[in-house]
C-alpha cells in the first residue's frame, strides 16, 4: 500500500504538472493514436488533444508521424464548448520558426528557403516551416519576365522585413545576387590588372553583341569585338550555351557594365598584313556578305576580309545589283587591288582575275561596221545586243527609226532572242561602251528629200491633225511637221483654222531648213504673199486702189481655172 506520504507527493505532482498546463504556451506532447482525419496527443492533462491532420502535411512531417512520437505542440485553449482541448502543432512550428527567424533577421544572417509557388506580384517561399514572401522586384538584379525556373528549388535569401502581428515575412533574392556580383566584379576587376582573360558562358544574342554569363555577373562582347573579319551576327562565331574564353577591355567605375572582347586573345591580322597578302595578288575566298555597293569576301586562311566594290564584278555585266551575280558563302577567285593599313580595307576584284574584254576591242571591231547579233534583253529606253560573248552594245530606241521620232513604236516590234542586223555607231574602250544602230543601215530619208531642196521651194503636205496652235502635215509621207497659226494666211481674218480638215492636201512654201537636227517649217501665208507679188507684176503693178482689186481678182479667177483645167 501507498504510505499517506507517498500519495500527498503524487498528488502534488499532478497538481505541479496541471498548473503548468495554460493556453497560448508551447510545451511537449506525446501522439496517441493517428486517424485519417486527426492526430490525438496526450499533454499530461485531464484530457487528451486533437490536431486536424492537415496541419501536419503543411508543415510537411506527415512522413515522420507515428504513435508514441514526442511533437511540440502550442495550446490554444484549454477547454473549448464542447470541454475539448484545442492544440496546434503547425502554430507551435510557426512560433518557433517566428524566434529563430527573428534573431536571424536581428543578426541580418542569411536563410536558406524553398520556392513553393507563384504569386501575381511575385513567389511565395517556405523558410522553417513558415510562410514568405519574395516580390518580384527582389527576385534579381536585373527584371525578370519569367521566374518559373525558380519554382520548386532552394535559394539563399536575406530577410527585408517582418511583422509577427499580419504574419508578414519579405525575403530578397537580389540582395544575395549583388553581394556575389560585387565579390566577382572585384575579383574580374584584379584579373584585369593582369591583362588577363575570364571564362564565360555565352547566354543571349542581340543585334550588336552577345551577353556572357560570367558566373553571377554578365558582361558584354561588343559585334565589333567578336571577329577581326566582318560579320553579320554574333552567331557567325560564337554558340548560345557554350563556354569560352574572354579578354577583359573595360570595367565601368558606376556600374556594373563589363566589355568583353573575343577577338583580342588573337593576333591583330593587320599587323602583319604585308607577310600575308600582296598588291595584285590572286587568292581563294568566300562571299560572306553582299550590299547594294558591292560584296565582302573572306580570304581563306588569311583571317582578312576585303570589299569587291559593284564596279569591280564584271567587265561586261554593268548598272546590276551584286545579289544577281553572287551568292553568299560562295567560294571565288579575288584580285588585291589596294590595301590601306591605316584604315583597314582591302579593296578586291573579281574581274581583274579574268582578261579584260576590252583592251583589244578596237582591234577586232571598227565603228560603221555591220555585224549580225541576237538581242539578249530589251528595256524601256533601248535594246541590249550582242557584240561577243562578253560585250553587248546597246541600241538606243531613237536609233530604231528614221521616221519614228521618239522610237517607241518601233520598240514594240522587237522580242529577246530576236536576230538582227546592227551598225556600230561607237566603240569607246574607256568608258566600255558600245553604241549600235538599226536605222543607221539606211540612208537618212529627211536628208534624201530636202537635199535638192531650198528655202522658198515650195512642196505638198497632207494635214493630219488640226489644234488651237495651227496644223500638223506630213511631207513625203514620213516628215511630220507644224504650220504655225500666223502662217496659214495673210489675212488675220482667214487665219482661221476651221477652213482646213485632216486630210487635206496643202501646198506651203519651205521657210527654213536645218539638215543638222533635221528640222524644217513652211509657210502657207509666205506662198500666198509670192503668189499676189507675182500677179501685181504679171498684170499690172502701177495699178492702185480699186483697180489694183478688179485686176487682181480677175487675176486669181484666170489662175484658179488654170489650175482646174
């Protein structure tokens, strides 16, 4: 039996045990019994404890749980309506996790954590069982469209603030990211001292450069700085992922800017140019880019780049976009025409590694010669022909026609392929240019007609138009010209053009003539002047008033029915 004594301690115990049991307090609990739905654990009181099971999976031990286990447990309230005891353990995790955050964040000491999820303004994180928030302008040094790479993996965060009361945590990822890139940009900064280089791995592409990932810190190589030859993209050289070697050209002092150079771990190929290349000399190449003034080519081997400027492609092909000639990463044969050192061009050809066409044109053919030809292409102003395989000569559409003034009729008779015959009216070797002719092979007809012919002669025209400015006439049935309104009478009052219709055949007197430019004009009004002189001498010309108007009209009556008859 228990002695009066023994049991007054045991009851003293109980009473101890009870009186240290009171809400809002942490203390231990033994788990008796787990369910699916709660975990009962006995805390030495009159009653046992039930804790949802969820808690559990939220503070991620649902693993570990199993009877007999020790948990730490918070009390709520001793005695809820129903006489139930209401205890927490996610609560009692929470607190805990709440005093050791909170030295860390006193101490500013750096906390590991797990990114759960994405939040709309940023991503929440799990720190020791507690609930945190990382804003996006936190998340990086730089802004981040994209943060889901981060999701599911644990980073190093610094504490910004906490608010025990809201249950508020704010962590910063980007704090830690500026301390590492302060700690590597000085360590680039001491390698660069040094002249020496850093290794990279190549993250982005833009259209001047690539972006270098440099272990935390990014650095830019410069398009110019990539390749001593010239290139379109950093892609020509360097691939997206892939690690290299980077020669170190500035650091900024106010900011965190870093250029890097990739050609500079090369040597300079212009510095020994003259032991590479030479004046005049011949070398294999590649095409690597093409512009509307010409086409860049690679010298092979020679890690040099030279321009084949347009007029520099063809002897023969003139006036021709490059592109329609060349492809690019074609391989070809260029000539050194000039090297400037001081400004770093080459200057290249590509027809100068074929003979000139044009040096002995004058020996094989003669102007005014007459050759058979093929026309190889017909534009708006002219037709292109054949001359040899390597030269054409051009037919311009005012040398078509004799009779066609501007040539466009006759253009339209030709077609591409078409045989013809051609005189050369020009060869000019300097200016590599050959001019054919068509009408050249006849005789001009103009100065047929009017070579026996002289101001004051009179001849016959056909009306073909009638305008507000006079008449035009066809002489010969080819030579067009205009009588001009003040010539079609000698009387204002018959000047009227009304009296003509197209058709009518006219007799008009020659006024000028220009064999030169082929130029002539007539006169009807200077015709009827000659005709009243002539009459006033035939019939009388000491006549006067209206005796001189009987004479002549009778006169003209007698020549009209001369004419008639």
């Amino acid at each position: 039996m228990i002695s009066n004594n023994e049991y007054s301690k045991l009851l003293d115990q109980q009473f101890e045990t009870k009186t240290n049991i009171s809400a809002n307090k942490i203390i231990p609990g033994t788990i008796l019994k787990i369910n699916d739905q709660h975990v009962i654990v006995d805390i030495g009181y009159k009653s046992e404890g039930q804790i949802p099971k969820e808690e559990f999976l939220n503070t991620g031990s649902t693993d570990d749980l199993k009877t007999g286990q020790i948990i730490e447990v918070f009390i709520e309230k001793l005695e809820d309506r129903e006489g139930n005891i209401r205890l927490s353990h996610e609560k009692a995790i929470k607190m805990k996790s709440w005093e050791k955050l909170q030295k860390l964040y006193d101490n500013k000491e750096r906390v590991k954590g797990f990114i759960v999820g994405k939040a709309k303004a940023g991503l929440y994180v799990k720190i020791m069982g507690t609930n945190a928030f990382l804003p996006l302008s936190q998340v990086d040094v730089r802004p981040v469209r994209d943060v889901s790479h981060l999701i599911k993996t644990e980073e190093t965060f610094e504490i910004l603030k906490m608010d025990y009361s809201k249950g508020n945590i704010v962590v910063s990822r980007k704090a830690i990211l500026e301390e590492k890139q302060k700690t590597i940009k000085n360590e680039i900064i001491e390698k660069s001292k040094s002249d020496s280089f850093v290794n990279g791995r190549v993250k982005t592409f833009t259209d001047y450069g690539a972006f270098v990932d440099l272990g935390g810190i990014d650095g830019l190589v410069h398009l110019s700085d990539i390749s001593w030859s010239r290139i379109g993209h950093p892609s020509d050289v360097l691939e997206i992922g892939k690690k290299y070697d980077f020669k170190i050209l500035k650091i900024s002092d106010d900011s965190d800017k870093i250029s890097l150079g990739y050609k500079q771990l090369k040597d300079d190929p212009w510095e020994k140019i003259e032991s590479k290349i030479s004046n005049n000399e011949i070398y294999d190449g590649k095409i690597t880019h093409i512009t509307d003034y010409g086409a860049f080519v690679q010298l092979i081997d020679k890690d040099l780049e030279g321009l084949v400027h347009s007029n520099d492609i063809s002897w023969t092909k003139k006036n021709i976009h490059p592109n329609k000639i060349l492809d690019i990463g074609f391989n070809i044969r260029v000539k050194v025409l000039e090297i400037d050192k001081e400004k770093k061009r080459i200057s290249l050809g590509i027809k100068q590694t074929e003979p000139n066409p044009w040096e002995n044109i004058l020996n094989e053919y003669k102007k005014d010669q007459i050759i058979e030809t093929e026309i190889k292409n017909i534009t708006e102003f002219g037709i292109f022909a054949k001359l040899n395989d390597n030269i054409d000569g051009l037919i311009h559409k005012n040398d078509l026609s004799w009779t066609d003034s501007n040539g466009d009729r006759t253009l339209k008779k030709y077609q591409k392929g078409q045989n013809i015959e051609v005189k050369i009216i020009e060869i000019d070797p300097s200016k590599e240019k050959i001019s054919f002719g068509i009408k050249q092979l006849s005789a001009d007809p103009f100065n047929e007609f009017f070579k026996d012919k002289n101001k004051g002669d009179i001849v016959s025209a056909t009306i073909t138009r009638i305008n507000n400015n006079g008449i035009d006439v066809e002489v010969a049935n080819f030579i067009d010209t205009t009588i001009r309104r003040k010539e079609l009478s000698k009387n204002k009052e018959e000047q009227n053009i009304s009296r003509y219709n197209e058709g009518q055949k006219i007799d008009a007197k020659i006024s000028s003539i220009d064999l030169t430019n082929r130029k002539f004009a007539l006169s009807i009004r200077q015709l009827e002047i000659d005709e009243e002189q002539n009459l006033l001498e035939k019939y009388g010309s000491k006549s006067s008033g209206s005796v001189l108007g009987d004479i002549l009209g009778k006169a003209l009556d007698e020549e009209k029915d001369t004419k008639e008859e």
